[in-house]
C-alpha cells in the first residue's frame, strides 16, 4: 500500500519579487561565498528582508554591493526564534551583529549610504556593541520598530517572522 503525502511547497520566490539567476551570482561573487537562500528581487521594505520561508526579499533597483551587505546582513537572522527567555536579548544581539557585518562589508565594497540611520547615529565603521546600545535605547523610528517587532517575534507562538 503507497501512501500519498501532501505538503505546501513554497514558491521559490512569492508574489512581487523574481529570481533573477544572473544578478544572483554576481551577489554571490560580493558576497564572497556561496548563499544558499533564495535572492528574491522586487520593491521590497528597506534594502532587503528575510521571510519565514528564510528566502531572502531584495529591492530590485538598488546598487548590487549595498545588497551583498544586506545579504551578509539577512545571514544573521534565523527565519524563526525560539520565543523563549531571552529572545529579545538574542534578537538584539543578532541585529547588531548583522548591523556590524552589513557595514563592514560595504567599507569592504566602498560603497556607503548615508541615508541609512545605523551609520547616521553610530557612524560606517561602528561595531556590534555600539550598534546594539543604539538599537535598546534611540528613539529614531528604526530602532523603536525593531524593538517592538522584536517583541511581537519573541510573543508570537514558534516566533515566525512575518511575510514583508
């Protein structure tokens, strides 16, 4: 007797985004290795996101070294929290860390956005700790939000991230 077994396959990239293999190993290359996440393009929130999925939503039109550090960004991010104690403390560590690397990286590539309130409040070259002081404490829209999806996360059950 065969026993048939249905699942949800994700698509490999949702609704509003494409892959687009060819600008995929070019990021690969800036990167500087191999990503194995889906790279997802479309208008997406910010320069990149990570969706439960752990594909990784990149905005289409914006220059390929500032999204290779997004990527070295998004790596740090698990796609689902244990919301557990401490979850709050771990997913500030984790965004910090993200932060760091996502700014060493684009000193690596020479590229810098100077509109982005991470280097605005804490400088390019600023490390984890003071990214992470910066994020539990300023009052810039950005870092309250992300304290309070932080949160959400550490309050929902299995700690799912939300679609962007």
């Amino acid at each position: 007797m065969l026993g048939v077994v249905a699942c949800r396959v994700e698509p490999a990239c949702p609704p509003g985004t494409a892959l687009d293999p060819q600008r995929a190993r070019t990021l690969q290359a800036l990167v500087g290795h191999p990503v194995s996440d889906p790279l997802c393009f479309g208008v997406v929130p910010e320069l990149g996101v990570r969706d439960p999925a752990g594909r990784l939503h990149l905005h289409a039109t914006a220059d390929d070294r500032l999204l290779a550090a997004r990527v070295r960004h998004l790596e740090h991010h698990a796609a689902q929290v244990d919301p557990g104690s401490g979850c709050r403390d771990r997913l500030l560590a984790e965004e910090a860390t993200g932060w760091a690397d996502e700014l060493a990286h684009r000193r690596r590539l020479g590229v810098v956005d100077p509109s982005c309130p991470v280097v605005a409040a804490v400088g390019a070259d600023a490390g984890s700790s003071a990214i992470a002081r910066w994020l539990s404490t300023s009052t810039h829209t950005r870092a309250a939000g992300l304290r309070r999806s932080h949160a959400r996360r550490c309050t929902m059950e299995g700690g799912a991230r939300r679609t962007p």
